[in-house]
C-alpha cells in the first residue's frame, strides 16, 4: 500500500490472489527465493499520456490515457480498454493484474494488460467519439502491436470504438495488422461470435457449475446486473437454457420484469440506440422500473449474474441475496462483489463463480481472432462457439481440480487464481530474473 498509494481497487484485487496462494508458495520454496510474488505484482511497463480531443462546438478538452503492459510471461500482453470517468491508474492496475491469470486459465498464449481514458462517451457523437480515439490512438499505436500488446473492448469501448481506432492505427503504421486489436467489425478482421463471448461464455460456466451440483438453468430465474455487452449476451444465452431473466439495470436504475426481459427490446434500446434502461417501461408499463440501480439486489431470483462494473454487490446486497434463496452467483464483471460479498456467498454454501474464470470466454474468443488473423482465415459463428464452449468447460475443470488439489474443495476463488498462476509462474521462472 506504501508503495502504491491510492490505488484501492488495486490493492484489493492483489490481497485476494495473493491470499490465495499461499498454499502454492509454500509448496514451491524456490519461487520465494526467486520474489517471484514481488514481482508478478509490479507491471513491467506502464504508460500515462495526454489525450487532447475538439467536441463539435470546437472547444478543446483533456483527457488522460492508460496502458498498463502488466505480464508477458506467456504471450503478448492482452487486455481492454475502458472508458468511463471513473477510470484511473488504480482501476487499470486491478484490471491488468486480474488479466494475467484469466489470460492464463483459457489456455491460450497471452499474457495480461489493460488500459483506458477518463473519457465518457456517453452524450457525445460518433464524430466527438471518433476524435477522441484518434487522439488516444497517436499515443498508443507507439506501445501496441500485433506482437506486443493487442487492446480490445471494455466499458464504454464497444464495436464503434474499436473501429475508430483500428482505422487511425492502420493509417499512422500504413499496414493493415488485423491482430493489433481485437472486438474489430466483422468485414475488417473481426471474429463471428465476439460479441456475444462474454455472456456467452459466463452462462456455460454457470451451466456447469450448477450443472456438477446437480441442478440445471432451465426454470430458473435470473438476475442481471448491467445492459451493456456483457450483460446482453448473458441473458440471450440464458434464455436459450430456458432461463427466465427478470431483471436488469443501468447505472440509472433497475427494470424488473416478472414476464421475463424482452430481450429484442432491450438491444435495442441499449445497443443500437444507445437509450437509458428506464425506456423499457414505454413498451412494458406492467414492468416495474426502480431508481436506484443496486436495488437489483434485494429482487428474488435464484441467480445473480453481477455484469456492471466492480464492487457492484456488497456484503448487505449479498445478504439480502442470501435471504431470499439465490443458490449461485457467477461474476460476469470483473470483481463486481466486494470481498466481504464474495465470502459471505461461500460460507453460506452459495455456488460462487469468481470473474476470472466466469468472464474469461471474452478474452479467449479475442485470442481466437488473433488466430484467425494471423491464418487471414475466420471460422463460422458455429466453430468459434463451439471453441468458446470447450474453453469454458475446461476452464471450470481446471478451477474446480486446483482448490481440491490444493485443500480447498469447492473455493472457485481459490481454484482460479492458483490454475491461472501456475502456467505464469512457470513460465517466469524459465525465463530468467526479470
Ligand atoms: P458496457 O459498457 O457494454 O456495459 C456496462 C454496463 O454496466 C452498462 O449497462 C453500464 O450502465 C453499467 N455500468 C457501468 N459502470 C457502472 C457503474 N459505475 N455503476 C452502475 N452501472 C454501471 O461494458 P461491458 O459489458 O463490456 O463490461 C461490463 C463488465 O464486464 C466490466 O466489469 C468489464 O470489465 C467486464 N468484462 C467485459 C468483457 C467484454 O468482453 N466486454 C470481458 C470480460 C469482462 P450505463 O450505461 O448507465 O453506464
């Protein structure tokens, strides 16, 4: 904390991994004497720029840019962009570090990063946006590339985003280099299924999980914090499991649904026109609409998909979760509960999926764009989801066998962080003092 000050969300993320393996320490004396710990939580680059951008008016602003390059044991560094005004030195550190060992649960050969602005790109135009990107890109198409480090989406980043930014990549370095970022449109590199990877991929974990316990999706109804992409695709695909979705939010409020979310509706309130939550209820006036968005919570369901942002669900929340009889939670976000929540879900017998593993079919699905780039090649929608599909499976496999080889039979939390670790700490420690 001395060493870096003011970067809680940070420091949580570090206490909760690090506590973690301890058992994994101990049984490798020799990562001690490496510091392998001290090293693996300091980034080997981070870079912090001036974004200057014109709005439509002509007035100049200033926002500030983020990459944070944290490990590149076992492959380029790997990891989105965020912008959202919330975003600081701190959050990308958190975000970054997470990356590493997800990065490493999906199996493929990509190391951790993220990055992002200060910029909010709610309210403003595609021109305004466009601006904006450019300006961010002639900074960072200087620390980033195919090899090096590969950015992709994240809050406030989606298809638009990306695209501007690509193109002003492609015009500073005149090359092409599809797999510089990934999240990219479908006629310019980007792969089928993308867009739907994270959702998709947490409600496979989900369905696993419950799957090994006995219970199934089907009939089930469900919670979703979020409408962004993430959230979406979770509630497509647990509607296709036969799930009924009752509830979803924005940062303005919650809709419940007790029909279930019409989910057509909803993408394209949210996605396409880019409108607030609380518009639902012009189509839905039986749907009820609440403001306060953590109110999401204290709704009854038997799954809570948490896919907002971090530190979204509290020990109250999870408490008011508990009452009311959810039997898991799977983080589509990245650390959405807070560490008092994500204890209380475990000592309470609540199946708990940490984001690591449960959000990880996003990143993994970029790395099957970065496949298809470098083959100058795309697979069906059907084939990367397929892919996508293993990965996940195998992910909760992994996760499920490390707490147990561990001692620790049932702690998902556990389970994900030592899997993730062990490739990277091998990796490391081939590699030399560095
Ligand atoms: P989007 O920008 O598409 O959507 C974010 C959603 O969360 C929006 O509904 C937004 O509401 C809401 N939200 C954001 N910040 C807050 C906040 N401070 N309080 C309340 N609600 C908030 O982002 P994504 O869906 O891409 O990302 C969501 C989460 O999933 C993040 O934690 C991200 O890191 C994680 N993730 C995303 C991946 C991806 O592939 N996109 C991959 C792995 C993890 P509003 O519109 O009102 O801001």
């Amino acid at each position: 904390k001395r060493r870096n000050p003011g970067e809680p969300e940070f420091h949580q993320a570090v206490a909760e991994v690090l506590e973690s393996l301890e058992p994994v320490i101990d049984k490798h004396p020799e990562y001690r004497e490496a510091r392998l710990l001290d090293r693996i939580v300091e980034p080997e680059r981070q870079i912090i720029f001036r974004v200057p951008w014109e709005d439509d008016l002509g007035n100049i602003h200033v926002n500030r840019g983020f990459r944070v390059q944290f490990n590149s044991a076992i492959g380029p560094h790997k990891g989105g962009l965020r912008f959202h005004p919330s975003v600081n030195l701190g959050i990308i550190k958190f975000l970054g570090f997470e990356q590493i060992f997800k990065n490493s649960l999906t199996g493929l050969p990509i190391g951790g990063g993220k990055g992002g602005s200060d910029f909010d790109p709610k309210g403003k135009s595609d021109r305004e946006v466009m601006r904006f990107c450019q300006s961010f890109m002639s900074e960072l198409a200087l620390h980033i590339g195919p090899d090096v480090d590969v950015p992709a989406g994240d809050i406030g980043v989606g298809g638009r985003e990306i695209g501007f930014l690509y193109g002003h990549y492609k015009r500073l370095k005149n090359a092409t280099e599809a797999g510089v970022l990934t999240g990219k449109g479908i006629p310019f590199g980007g792969s089928l299924a993308r867009t739907e990877a994270t959702g998709y991929g947490t409600v496979y974990f989900l369905s696993e999980m419950l799957a090994d316990k006995g219970f199934e999706l089907k009939g089930k109804s469900v919670a979703i914090s979020g409408s962004g992409n993430v959230s979406l695709y979770a509630c497509k695909k647990c509607q296709e499991y036969g799930a009924k979705v009752v509830a979803m939010s924005d940062s303005n409020g919650y809709i419940y649904d007790k029909n279930g979310i019409d989910l057509d509706l909803m993408i394209r309130l949210k996605e396409i026109e880019r409108k607030r939550i609380k518009e639902y209820k012009n189509f839905h006036p039986e749907a009820e609409f609440g403001e306060n968005c953590r109110d999401i919570w204290s709704l009854k369901c038997d799954v809570a998909l948490p896919c907002a942002t971090q530190n979204e669900l509290n020990g109250k929340e999870a408490e008011a979760l508990i009452e009311n009889g959810v039997i898991a939670v799977a983080e589509g976000a990245n650390m959405p509960s807070t560490a008092e929540a994500a204890k209380l879900f475990q000592e309470r017998k609540v199946l708990f999926g940490p984001a690591k593993a449960v959000n990880a079919g996003g990143v993994a699905t970029s790395a099957l764009e970065m496949c298809q780039n470098s083959m100058r090649y795309s697979w069906t929608f059907e084939e990367v989801d397929q892919r996508l599909h293993k990965i996940m499976v195998n992910i909760y496999t992994m996760t499920k066998n490390a707490a147990k080889e561990f001692g620790m039979e049932g702690n998902l939390i556990a389970g994900a962080n030592i899997a993730g670790f062990q490739k990277v700490a091998a990796a490391m420690m081939s590699q030399g003092i560095y």
